[in-house]
C-alpha cells in the first residue's frame, strides 16, 4: 500500500492538519510518545483502506490500495479525535476526578 498526503478525515483541511505519506508493503511496527498521532495514523490508514477497497475516494493526494481481506482495528470507544480526546487523557481525567472529594 503506497498513500501520498493522507490526512485525517475527520479533520477539515484548513485546520492545519499534517499530512502523512505511507509505504507499506508488510508489518510494521508504530511507536511514539502518548499523544504523538499512531492512533490518528492508524485510524486514518484503516479508513483508507476500506474506502479504496469500496472504489470510494481517499482523502490523500494519490494511493495505491492492494485488496486486503481483513481490516482489523482496536481502538478504545471514548477515543474522539474531532473532539482532541484520546483514551490516555480521558483514562487520565477519569483517574484525577477519582481523587475529587464533595
């Protein structure tokens, strides 16, 4: 799979968001700091796929998408990134009103 200017899209293009390139051609492994965007990346891949599999348009400016025949994805369901939550800072929030007393 080769993407050029992936961005998220959920996100609108003039909110400055940073568009990725990927060349994958088998795993791969995605590291980083808490809030760095793997879940952003991944999440932004996934939905590329799927869409390219469907014949649908990418929001990228060019990609190469190989049939796949399984997509998996796990993501916490609190996770909102047109929100700018991630699970570790709602699992952070919730920890910090845990030690709020009336």
């Amino acid at each position: 799979m080769k993407i050029v200017g992936l961005s998220p899209y959920w996100f609108h293009i003039a909110e400055g968001v940073v568009r990725n390139d990927v060349d994958m051609e088998s795993l791969f492994l995605l590291t980083g700091p808490n809030g760095g965007g793997k879940s952003s990346l991944l999440r932004s891949i996934c939905a590329a796929a799927l869409l390219g599999i469907c014949g649908l348009m990418i929001p990228a400016e060019s990609a190469v998408i190989p049939y796949f025949d399984s997509i998996t994805l796990h993501m916490k369901s609190y996770d909102s990134p047109a929100d700018k939550k991630s699970s570790f800072q709602v699992l952070y929030f919730l920890m910090l009103l845990s030690h709020v007393h009336p």
